[in-house]
C-alpha cells in the first residue's frame, strides 16, 4: 500500500473494513467443506442401476455386463436365486472367467479361483469377489 | 552440589557400560527350510536361491515351494512328493510348471508356433524369461540375439514393432499413475486396471501370431483410452483442489498484511 | 440505543464485562517494544485449536480397530466431502505445531523469560511441549499404515533399553509384547481424549503463570534495565505501556494468518512432505518395510541411540539433556537477561541448535 497521508485513525478503518470482507470469504472458504463434511454422503446414484433380462442369465451359465464402468457378472446358481459379483480380481486387478465345467471363476494372470458365490477356493486373492445388490422385479434383474 | 554431580554420572557410566546391550526387537517373515538349506549349498543347489533374491517372484512373496511345491517348514517333508514337491521340471514340463499360475498365457503359449514346437525343443518360457531370476515382462526379451538362436528375425522383429507403442502407452500410463499414488490419491482401483490391460496385452504375444496380437491390441487401447481419460479427470480435481487452495492461501497472506498495517496504525499512536 | 449497546448492557449488568474487558484487554497493558516472538504463544495455542477442531471432525469417522482403522482413514481421504481436507490438516498442522513450540522454546530462552520468577511458566511449557510430542507420537499409530505400525514399533522398542523394568514397560506401552489391537486402543484413548485433558489443564496453568506475573520486558536496547526482585510476588507492571487489545492482538493475528498460510502451502503444494509410501500401505506384522524411520522431531533422538554403543547410554544421554532443559531455571540462576553479557549461555545456545539440526539431518540419511 502506497503511503498514505491519512491519520493513523483513517487508515485503520479502511483497513478493517478490507480485512472484515477478507475474514468473510475465508469464514465461507472454511465454511463450505465443513457443511459438506458433516453432511450426510447422498443416496445411490439411481443411473448407476442396471437392468437384465431374466432370460439372459441361463441357470448355470453367466452373463458379463458393465457395472459402473466396471466388468460384471450376474448369475442363477439355482433355479429363481440371482448373484451378482465384481468380475475383478481381488489380487491385481484382472478380469476373471467362469469356467462353465467346474463351476468356478478362474483369473488368467495368476489362476485364483473364485466360487460361485464369489469367495475365494485358491490362489494368490486376499479375499471374496465384491457381491453387488440385486433385486428381482418380474422378469427383470435389477443390480445396483 | 557439583562433586554429587560428578559422582553420579561416574557411577551412571560405568553401570551402563557394564550392562548388557538389549537387541531391538524386530520382526521380520522367517526363511522356509528351502531357503535356509540352499543358500548354503554350492554351485547349481546354491545358485538358484541368488538368483531369486530380489526377482519379481521375490518381491511378490513367491517362494521356492509355490512352484516346486514340498513343505516349506518341515526339512523332513520338505521335498516329499506327500506334500506336492514336483522337483526340476524337464524341458517339455517347463510351460504347465509355470502355466500352475501364468494361466492365461500357458493357453495362449499353447496354441502359439513355439507350444507346437515344444516337443522337439522350442522355445518354452524359461528360454526368454529364465527361471528364478524372472523379471516384469519387458518389449526387450524380443531382440535378435534371443530370437535368432532358433530362426530368422523377420516375424520376431515385426511382432516388436507391432508392439512398440501400446508398451509406451502402457509404460506412460504406469508412471503417470505412480506419480498420483505417490501423492496420496486412491488409484488402486486404476492401477488394477492397468494391469490388467498390461497382462492381456503381454499374454497375446505368446500366440506370436501378428493377426491374433492386433485383434487383442485393440480393446487393450481402448481400455488404455478409457484409463487416460479417468486419469485426466483425476488430475482435473487435483488441479481444482489445488486452485481453491491458492486462493485460501493469498486471502490468508492478504489478511495478514492487512493485520500488520493495521498493526503499524498502532504503532504510530504509541509512539510519544 | 443501538442493539448491540443493549445486548453489552444486559451482560454487563450480570457479570461486569466492561470492568473485564478494561481489565483483561483494553488496559491490559504489555511492555512497549515487545518483538515479533512474542506473538509466538498464540500461534501455538491458535494450532492447538486447530487440531482439536480436524481431531474432531475426523472421529466423525474413524474406527479405532487394527481390522478397520486403515480402511476408515481412506474411506475419509477418498469418499467423504473434503475429508482428504481435513485429514491433511490435521496431519500437516501436527509438524507445524512442533515447528512453532520449537520456536517459542527457543526465543524464550534465547531472552531468558524463564527468569524472573517465572521457573513455573518454563516448567509446564517444557512439560507441554513433550505432552505434544507424545500426541503425536500416539496420533501417528491410528492409521494403522505400514509407517504408523514399525515407527511405533522402533519408538516403543526404545524403553526396553531401561534395566530391569524395560521389558515391562514395553509391554506395559504396547498392550502386550508386539504392537497389535490393543496398542491402538490404548493410543487412541491417550490421543483422543487423555492426553488432551492434561494438554488443556497444562496450557491454563501456563497462561495463568503467564497474566499473574506478567509478561517479561525484552532484555534488548538502551532502556532495558533490570527487574529488581523482592523478597514477596510481584506482578510485573508495564505503565505507560501498549494495550493487549486491540494493539498487540492484531500482531498476533498477522502472523497467526502467515502460520495458517504456510501450513495450507504444505497441504496443497507439497502434500507428500509428511508422507512416504509406507503411509499409503496398510499394516503388515510380517513385512518390515526397508527405511523405517520416526518423523523429522524425533530423528535426534533416533540417532542419538544409533550413535552410543550401548542403547542405555544414548537413553540416558537423552534423558540427562531433557531433565537439563527442563531444570535450567534452576540451574541458571544469574539475573542478566541480555544475550549479549551471556556468552556461556550463547555458546550453549548456538551448539544445541546445530547439534539438533546436525544430528537429525545424520539420522535422516544413516
């Protein structure tokens, strides 16, 4: 600030008066992510669901689809009963293949072996396949 | 008061040089029986266990008895066939060995000019990728001198070309996502990704079959794609964080100087 | 009348503010030419409050359990709304609060304002300076990371080096021989809510030795003279002298703002400074990660021990110097204040401090 001829008293008015509206936008700086912080985390994305058709999920075989932007998988281990999991491999981060003949998922890289329901039989994975909420409307398989 | 001083530290010193020196505690993972009897061994019963010091296998936990099975705790049963112990694989054993684990590529291996060379002594993974002191797949296994030892260059050379830049693309994006982890940010689940699009990518050369490396080259680009542009959002929000952060930083600089003007107002009062 | 003459009005009525803001405030009056260290002791306190506040924030959502803590701590840094805000915060303003009570010890004893009468004041600083190591000492367990786990490994591993009761106390320390489930439990009760207990206790006490004997002149420039001291108390006048408020708080809030500014610096432009990658790993019992290390305050300590043959001399070295330090308004007895007419106490000086920046640097590459 250049010097300023005005008594000390002036001066000082004008600047508290800057700093005021300089401690007003640092209370809001403060402020904001404090209130986004306490406030409860939103509800599930509605778009993030998605819907398959019953009859594309054979009892016994799987149904790839895209999660989140993530690989999934969907299957009927018994008749009326729906499971889906992640199909990333808990270890590296692989996409794992259900092997229709011994009723498992194997990952190529380093062979872990996932049940059915998603928990790990062998291999290098530290644990279970992430299980995704499914719900039965009709005919329609809803996951998310 | 200076001579109890005096006292008391003599007395202090010679006790603590009397006494015995506690070892710090620290615990580390203990060496299986494999390691503990080999490394003493000489010439190739010794060599092996030098070799995997500081391999990929190593670094990832992958002892002695994951491929060669046996009971890494027990001496007694530590080679016993009981407990799963194979021994040293012959040539033509060499690809299920590794291919226990390496699943995906022992398919494509399998399928590939070199699995049916197999038998009459082609190539097997040892041959590129040495047993024990194994390292990350790299674009360099493929060079002449290696290639050359059985066949021409020409396909080998071409493969590499092929390959050349979606390892680039690769490698960049492994660095780039180092960098972010390294400053705190959650890539994990990218870093999953990554590799793997990276083992996808390294199994299909196995087929050494240029048509059947192209036709998986292209989802692994477009997943590499897709990655780039998660990570180009990544960096969008650290980029904003970043910019808010500044602005904090200069208001609270502002209202700092402005206190100290404020200050110096003061100052002028107080002086007589 | 105004609202706000009313409102005044209604309390003063009540409690008498007016007499005690003339009182505490406006004709609270400190000496003249009081230097920009003095402003030191609010910025340590304004920290101190700082991290209570993110302390807060971040129980919100921690979980104190070796099964739980690690993941409670990314799920704050990844999912909640500005949680990698306060997270950072409060690990930052940790190392910042050290940084200032190093520099409030210091310029105390470079103007020897442990002299005077004022050996009480010294004392519960020295003791809240080692409660604030000692917070964050238990602080950096609760992440449960491969860092907290090992560094509390090597810091607890240190009283074993006592006879006869050292495995004891470590046991004691560790809720059992290695570091496991109830060493977070125990850290996390001292961090949370015991030790800031004593913490708050503490810096009343030292703020009240603080008003009651006044605060000391600085012992430089020509009409500086020597406090002559009575045989009865006496708290320190300064007539003529410049009030607390507004004069001297507008000082404090400056640099309390720069204090604030350089520390928000760290979190947005070197957020890595505090962390290495062991921070990002989850604990590990079986894996010692290569390098482990006890944070930058502690490194004299660490090395200290590497550099005596036996771990009970670098531990009593370490001690003698602390019990030194925490006594030596007991032993420096003389009345000069100026630095300039001490030079034993100078030579000193200027040693502890290469020594302790000597000595850390060692211990950050051995």
């Amino acid at each position: 600030m250049e010097q300023d001829l005005m008594a000390p008293k002036q001066r000082r008015k004008f600047l508290q008066i800057l700093a005021g509206g300089v401690g007003v936008l640092l209370a809001a700086a403060a402020g904001w992510p404090l209130l986004r912080f306490l406030a409860p985390p939103g509800g599930g994305d509605a778009s993030d669901q998605v819907t398959i058709n019953r009859g594309e999920v054979a009892p016994g075989s799987v149904h790839m689809f895209q999660y989140r932007g993530r690989p999934a998988v969907v299957l009927q281990p018994s008749p009326g009963e729906f499971v889906a999991l992640s199909a990333v491999c808990t270890h590296l981060g692989c996409i794992v293949q259900w092997q229709e003949e011994e009723d498992l998922f194997l990952c190529p890289c380093h062979a872990g072996r996932f049940a059915a329901d998603g928990t790990v039989i062998s291999g290098p994975p530290p644990e279970a396949l992430e299980t995704l909420p499914v719900t039965l409307e009709g005919d329609q398989i809803l996951v998310g | 008061m200076m001579r109890l001083f005096v006292l008391c530290l003599g007395l202090f010193t010679t006790l603590t040089c009397v006494l015995p020196v506690p070892e710090a505690a620290a615990q580390q993972a203990e060496e299986t029986v494999c390691i503990q009897c080999h490394a003493g061994l000489e010439g190739s019963l010794g060599a092996p266990v030098q070799a995997w010091r500081g391999s990929v296998h190593d670094r990832n936990g992958i002892s002695c008895h994951d491929c060669h099975g046996g009971d890494p705790t027990d001496f007694a049963m530590a080679m016993s066939p009981e407990r799963g112990f194979v021994g040293v694989p012959e040539h033509a054993e060499i690809p299920e060995f590794c291919g226990k684990c390496h699943v995906g590529v022992l398919e494509d291996y399998q399928k590939s000019a070199h699995g049916q060379a197999l038998e009459a002594g082609g190539a097997q993974c040892v041959t590129c990728h040495n047993s024990h002191a194994v390292e990350v797949a790299k674009l360099d296994l493929i060079n002449r001198d290696s290639c050359t030892r059985c066949h021409d260059y020409g396909r080998a050379e071409k493969i590499k070309e092929i390959l050349a830049d979606t390892d680039a693309r690769i490698k960049s994006l492994e660095g780039e996502l180092e960098r972010l982890s390294e400053l705190g940010t959650n890539v994990d689940e990218q870093q999953g990704q990554l590799f793997s699009l990276r083992n996808r990518f390294h199994r299909a050369f196995h087929t050494v079959k240029i048509e059947r490396i192209r036709e998986q080259t292209g989802p692994v680009l477009e997943g590499l794609d897709k990655l780039r542009e998660e990570i180009a959002a990544v960096e969008s929000d650290l980029g904003q964080r970043k910019f808010w952060g500044s602005v904090a930083i200069a208001l609270l600089v502002v209202a700092g100087i402005l206190f100290f003007l404020i200050r110096r107002t003061y100052e002028e009062e107080e002086k007589p | 009348m105004s609202p706000l003459k009313a409102l005044i009005d209604f309390f003063d009525v009540r409690l008498g503010v007016r007499e005690i803001y003339q009182r505490e405030l406006a004709g609270y009056l400190l000496p003249r030419r009081v230097n920009i260290w003095y402003t030191l002791g609010s910025v340590v306190l304004t920290l101190f409050i700082v991290q209570i506040l993110t302390g807060i924030l971040l129980l919100i959502y921690y979980v104190p359990d070796a099964e739980k803590a690690f993941q409670s701590v990314q799920y704050i840094t990844d999912d909640v709304a500005f949680g990698w805000l306060f997270r950072m915060l409060h690990a930052v303003g940790a190392n910042v609060i050290i940084i200032a009570l190093l520099l409030h010890m210091l310029s105390v004893l470079f103007m020897a304002a442990y002299k005077g009468r004022r050996e009480l004041t010294w004392l519960s600083g020295f003791i809240l300076f080692n409660l604030a190591l000692i917070l964050c000492l238990t602080g950096y367990l609760l992440p449960w990371s491969q860092l907290s786990f090992w560094a509390t490994t090597v810091a607890t591993d240190v009283p074993g080096a006592i006879p006869v009761v050292g495995d004891l106390l470590v046991e004691f320390l560790r809720g059992g021989e290695t570091v496991n489930n109830l060493t977070l439990g125990r850290f996390f009760a001292l961090h949370v809510v015991g030790l800031p207990l004593v913490l708050l206790a503490l810096i009343g006490f030292h703020l009240f030795c603080v008003k009651r004997r006044g605060i000391s002149t600085p012992p430089f420039g020509e009409e500086y003279q020597q406090e002559e001291l009575l045989p009865f108390f006496e708290h320190e006048e300064h007539p003529g002298g410049t009030p607390f408020f507004p004069n001297y708080v507008v000082k404090d809030a400056a640099v309390i703002c720069f204090f604030l500014a350089f520390m928000l610096a760290i979190v947005f432009y070197a957020p890595g400074l505090f962390f290495p990658p062991s921070a990002f790993e989850p604990a590990d019992p079986f894996v010692t990660p290569p390098g482990i290390k006890p944070e930058w305050y502690f490194l004299w300590a660490y090395q200290t021990l590497k550099i005596f043959p036996s771990e009970i001399i670098g531990l009593g070295v370490q001690i003698i110097f602390m019990t030194f330090l925490a006594l030596l308004p007991f032993i420096d007895r003389g009345a000069e204040r100026r630095p300039a007419k001490r030079p034993i106490f100078l030579t000193c000086f200027v040693l502890g401090i290469l020594l302790f920046v000597g000595i850390s640097i060692w211990g950050h590459y051995s």
